[in-house]
C-alpha cells in the first residue's frame, strides 16, 4: 500500500515509519500542505494521510478520486478541512484518530492557563536579565474559580478533571451531556449561563457550522468582566476581531490560544526571518495579556505514537473492512 503523507514533518516521519516496520504499508512524505495546487502529488498513491491545516474540498478530492485514491486518512481527530458531502458522493471513504491521549491536550490547557495567569513567560525573561521585582505579575488563585468547560468528550473530561483537582468549580455545556460526568456531580448548564457565570472558560468543541465563531461580540458581552478564554480546540471557534475588541475594553481579562482561525498561513513553519503579513494576528501580540502557542497541545510522545498507531491501523484496515467506526468520518 503507498499512502501519500502531506504537511509531514520529522517528527510524523519518525513515528509513522516506527509503526509500519514490518507492514506493506510504504510512507512517501511531502512536507506542504494537500491542496488544489499540490494534489497532483498524490497521482500513484493509494491513499492520502493529512493533517489539520491540509484542504480537501469539492476540488481536491474530485482530483484524488481521479487518481484513484479512495481513502483520506487524517491523523487527527477534527475533520472541519473536509468536505464530507463531497467525499461521500465520490466514495472516498474519510478516517482519523478520535483519541489520542486527550490528557496532552488537557494538560497543555492548564500550562496555558498557569503562564497566563502567574505570567510564568513575563518573569522568566525578566530572571534572565537579573531583574527579580515582582511588579505587574500578580495573579489569582484557580482555587475556587469557576470554570466553565464548553465540550466534553475526551479532552473536555480531562480537563474537568485537572480543574476538580485545582479545587475549581466547573460548569459544563455539550449538546450531549455525558451521563458519567452527571453521575459525578458534574453541572451542564445552558450556553448563556455557562458565559454568564464562568471566570474561566475552556474551549473543547469541534468546529462545525453550529459551532463557527461561538466566542462573538454577542457570547462576550455576556462574560463576566475580565473572564478569561482559552482554546486549544479549533481557531475557528473565536472570532479573532470581536477579542481583540474586548481585550481592548478590558472585558477580557486574558486569553490564551494554542490555535488560530488563519493558523495555516502560519503555524508549524519558521517564519522568523519573514515579515508577518497578518495583521490581526499581529495585533493579538501585543496585548499583554495573551498567550499563544502554536497548535502544539497534542505534541507529546504519547500523543504522537497513538496518532501513529491508530492512523497506521486506520490505513490497513480500510482495504479489509475492518475499520473501527469511530475512526469513520461520517455525514
């Protein structure tokens, strides 16, 4: 089997070919993104393995189709770069990896929330040139903060488990609650209470056409005064200008993002010697009270050999119709 991998970088070379040691299964890597201009790349391959910023639109796989690629696998597990009427009308069966340690994701969320809080990144370049005052990096404690968890499947649960740990309150909303959670105790309240009450509010959500820009000028002005936002999910998921809007005000009190709704023009890439065409993105960094990372929450050892894993399992089942169908993108 040859698969075409796109957006690969060493790191998916390492721990991709570790797994196919001793399968039929023949990774050739391309380090650019899958899109109408690179997809004729994947001409010979049986199948195609991309990641979150690659494109597979109308176009792209009506091109793949003609190269006889009928699998899309993602290593991955959000599929908003698909799309699905699309890849179901020319049988192009889509797969992906629906968990892949979820604590890593969980985990990083709190290092982004601990930085931003305890301005962990201000006072360790201050230590580095000897200055060791202490003004401007007061904190709070999370100690008995509410913090309100939008999602909860996997990385959602991991996350209110970090927050319990903390001694925070914790507010839930996912369209579908999760019985387990409610049986621990856990309150799923409604949308607008979630904002309303939340000191802290957690993005765990898929991007979907429900979901687009649910952080907007509307769902801010009913945060409390100087709340707090995090997103390691979809950059999607925050309307870029309305924050900043409210960073400005102050209605935001901090925010911290591990994704960006344009990251595709910029994430995963050394960029240091360019000159950053983008400006919104630009002004996020000079707030003072804005973290970011880049889409890094899912980059852990563990994390990367269960995307490996599942991706590779994904990839040799197809063929045999043994695929998990959880690992199916379906309509």
């Amino acid at each position: 089997m040859k698969v075409a991998v796109f957006s690969a970088k060493e790191y998916d070379k390492s721990f991709l070919c570790q797994e196919a040691s001793g399968t039929d299964v023949q990774f050739t890597f391309f380090d650019t993104t899958l899109n109408k201009k690179t997809v004729s790349l994947a001409e010979g391959y049986d199948a195609v393995n991309c990641f979150v910023n690659d494109t597979l639109d109308a176009e792209v796989l009506r091109q793949l189709k003609t190269y006889n690629v009928s699998h899309a696998s993602l290593r991955c597990a959000g599929f908003n770069n698909v799309e699905l009427h699309a890849a179901k009308k020319l049988g192009i069966t889509v797969t992906r990896v629906p968990a892949y340690s979820p604590e890593s994701v969980a985990e990083h969320t709190f290092a982004l929330l601990l930085s931003l809080n305890r301005k962990i990144h201000k006072a360790y370049n201050r230590v580095k040139e000897n200055n060791f005052t202490l003004q401007g990096l007061m904190g709070f404690n999370l100690h008995g903060k509410t913090v309100g968890v939008i999602g909860t499947g996997k990385i959602g649960k991991a996350v209110i488990r970090i927050c319990q740990g903390f001694g925070c309150n914790v507010l839930c909303y996912d369209p579908y609650p999760c019985s387990t959670l409610q049986q621990q105790n856990v309150e799923y309240v409604e949308l607008d209470t979630l904002f309303t009450h939340s000191d802290i509010i957690s993005l765990h959500c898929p991007l979907t056409t429900e979901t687009q820009h649910l952080i907007n000028q509307e769902s801010i002005a009913k945060m409390k005064d100087s709340a707090v936002l995090i997103n390691t999910s979809r950059g999607g998921l925050v309307d870029t200008k309305a924050i900043i809007a409210a960073l400005k005000t102050k209605k935001i009190g901090g925010l911290a993002l591990d994704v960006y709704e344009m990251e595709s023009e910029l994430f995963f890439q050394d960029l240091s010697c360019e000159i950053i065409q983008d400006d919104v993105f630009q002004r996020l960094l000079t707030f003072p009270n804005v973290v970011i990372t880049g889409h890094q929450g899912f980059f852990t050892q563990e994390a990367l050999k269960e995307i490996a894993q599942t991706t590779l399992n994904n990839l040799i089942n197809y063929p045999q119709g043994k695929l998990q169908p959880d690992n199916i993108v379906q309509l």
